[in-house]
C-alpha cells in the first residue's frame, strides 16, 4: 500500500503554498500523524524554511557520493539522467515524527529529462527506463514514507505546468489548491483544471500502454479536495470591496474549473462554501519573520523568540486555526482513501 501524496498547488506564484506545507506539516505531525515532506520546487523554499544555512550548504555542496542513496531530491534522481537508477533518500529527521527530503536548485536540470521521457512512455519498445524516470519522485516519496514509517506525505511545488510539477502530479492522490484574492489567481484556475484533467488522462494512457508494468506505478489520482483562501496575498492599500469582489468569485471558479461543475448555482462566499472551501488563513504580519528567524511555525513561536503580548495571542489563534486546517484535511483524505 503506498502511502498519500498530497499536494499544494496553483500555477499562480506567491499564493503561499510553500508556507502552508510548511505549517502543515508541523501541524499534523502534532496530531499525531507521521509526516513526510518533500521539497519539488527547484526554489527550495521549503527546505531553506526548516533547515539552517549550514546545513544547507552541506548538503547542496557535495554529494554523498554513496551509490544507493541520495541526501536531496536531485542526487536520488539524478542518475537516471545518466545511465543510473533512482538512488533512496536518506531523510533529514526534524522530529521523530517530521522528516524532509530536501529540495535541490539542481533539480531544474533534471526538467529535460523528464520532457524527453514522456513521449517515449507512449512507445512499443523499452518502457522500463522512461517509466522509471517519470515515476522517480513517486519512488523516492515512498521509499522515504516506507523508512519512517510515515502515514502522510505533503509535497510542495513551484508556480508552472512543467514537466517536474507534472511527474510530482503524477505521484499526487489529492491537491489543495491555496488561492490569493486577486485576478491572477482566479484566472490561474482556468489553466489548472484543464491541465490536471490533461495530465491525469495522460498518465492513464501511459499506463495502459505497459500491460505489465515491471514496478508498482502510482495511480496519478490528483483528487482536489479544497481550496484555501490566502488574505496575505491582498496589498494592503487596496480597498476592502475589491478583496471581496475577487474573493467571493472563487465558489464559482472553484467550482466550473476544477469540478466541471457547470450548474451556474454555486455559494456566494467561500464562508458559505463549506464543501470546498477549507480554510481562510489570515495574514500573519510580523510574526511572518519572526517565526522564518527562529525557524519555527508560527504556532510554535514563544515569548523566548518574541512573542508577546498580542502577538502571543496571535500565534495561539494561529494554532486553533492551522488546527481546524489539518483535522479537515486528513477527514478529506482519509474519506478519499476509504
Ligand atoms: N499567512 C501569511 N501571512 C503573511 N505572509 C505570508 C503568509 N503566508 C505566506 N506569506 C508570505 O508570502 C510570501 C509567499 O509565500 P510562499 O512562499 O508560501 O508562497 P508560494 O506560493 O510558495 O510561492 P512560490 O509560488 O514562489 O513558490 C512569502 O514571503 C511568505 O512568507
Ligand atoms: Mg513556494
């Protein structure tokens, strides 16, 4: 049984994915789950919010130089652009029950690979190596689940509809998709419906093209389950009306282009949206730097790292809200799963 991929996604950038995997991950891992988290964006954002400079440059320095196993996303796959196969992640441990695999800047080097392979998985001949490669993060993700035991894994991905995004879809079995209140991100559902749709009919045409496939492959399910609704994203000296305006049409966006819900009655608010709408996360503000500087969750901040007065109480809402977040998703999830 593998375990579940899932995925923070918008093709729009800024819309606060990498903050949420972030957070989540933290979050559930405090609920008890064993979390997993795997850095695809070649930004290593992710990766540079939870592991300090020095670490970092270790890691991205030089490899391990071990054949079998790899310390960032790039070194386990990056044999396969040779003549090698994938390499196992050796986890980052953050916690006994919170693990990383790292990102890699590197990793955009491993974007024309993936390309080429993905029309020779379609070919009469020799499909083991392109599937082998299209499926590498999905290797890599639950090989890393497998050593930790882990029961959830969240992956975090850059802003585009690139051949890295569309190999770490494939490995995805559910997408929340967080959204800004703005125009770019409301259009940006226009281009991600179609484009998961496309990618999950693709895959399946892969996959039926290799009758006996000589390695589990995943199942490409990328199920959306909810969006989230970013206030951070609202410059404040726009007028609280357009912040409304952009806000109240995601029911309906969400909806048309993710559902192919055409029906034209759809919730006024994402308040009244409570099947889709998961969550509204509020703008943090200054406890923003403050909780990247001690390289902690917001939650997680104390008086120790500056967190008083208001913002203590701040960081304590922060808590029930992310909370209210990860017990909704793990209800969808697990509902999905059966
Ligand atoms: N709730 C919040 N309150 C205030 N600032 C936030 C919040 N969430 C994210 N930010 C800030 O907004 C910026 C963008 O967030 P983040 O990096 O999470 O977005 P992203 O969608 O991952 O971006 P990219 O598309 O570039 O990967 C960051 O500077 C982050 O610190
Ligand atoms: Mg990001």
């Amino acid at each position: 049984m593998s375990v579940p991929v899932l995925t923070f996604f918008n093709n729009k950038g800024g819309v606060g994915k990498t903050s949420l995997v972030y957070h989540l991950a933290w979050m559930l891992s405090d609920l008890g789950q064993r979390v997993l988290a795997c850095d695809l964006d070649p930004q290593a954002n992710l990766t540079a919010g939870f592991l300090d400079e020095a670490r970092l440059q270790k890691l991205w320095e030089r490899d391990n130089g071990l054949p079998e196993s790899g310390q960032t996303i790039m070194q386990c796959v990056q044999p396969l652009t040779e003549v090698g196969d994938v390499r196992l992640p050796i986890l980052e441990r953050i916690t006994p029950e919170l693990s990383l695999i790292p990102g890699d800047l590197a990793l955009a080097g491993f974007e024309d690979t993936l390309s080429t392979e993905w029309p020779a998985a379609l070919g009469s001949s020799s499909l083991y190596r392109p599937f082998r490669i299209l499926t590498a993060f999905s290797i890599v993700m639950q090989a890393g689940a497998k050593q930790m035991d882990a029961s959830i894994i969240l992956a975090d991905v850059g802003p585009n509809f690139g051949a890295i995004n569309r190999s770490a879809l494939i490995a995805t079995d559910h997408v929340v998709v967080p959204l800004g209140a703005d125009l770019f991100s409301l259009q940006g559902l226009r281009n991600l419906g179609p484009t998961l749709n496309r990618w999950r009919l693709d895959w399946k045409q892969r996959k039926d093209n290799w009758a006996q496939p000589a390695f589990p492959l995943p199942s490409g399910r990328m199920q959306t389950i909810g969006y989230v609704v970013q206030q951070h994203g609202v410059r404040l000296n726009r007028p609280v009306k357009a912040y409304d305006q952009w806000v109240n049409r995601m029911p309906e966006e969400y909806a048309r282009n993710l559902l192919g819900d055409h029906t034209g009655s759809y919730p006024p608010t994402p308040e009244q949206d409570a099947e889709h709408a998961l969550a509204t996360v509020k703008h943090y503000r200054s406890l923003v730097p403050m909780a990247q500087e001690a390289r902690k969750p917001i939650f997680r901040l104390t008086t120790a790292d500056g967190a008083i007065g208001s913002h203590a109480a701040a960081a304590s809402d922060a808590r029930h809200d992310f909370e209210v977040l990860a017990k909704k998703i793990l209800e969808r999830v697990k509902f999905c799963e059966g």
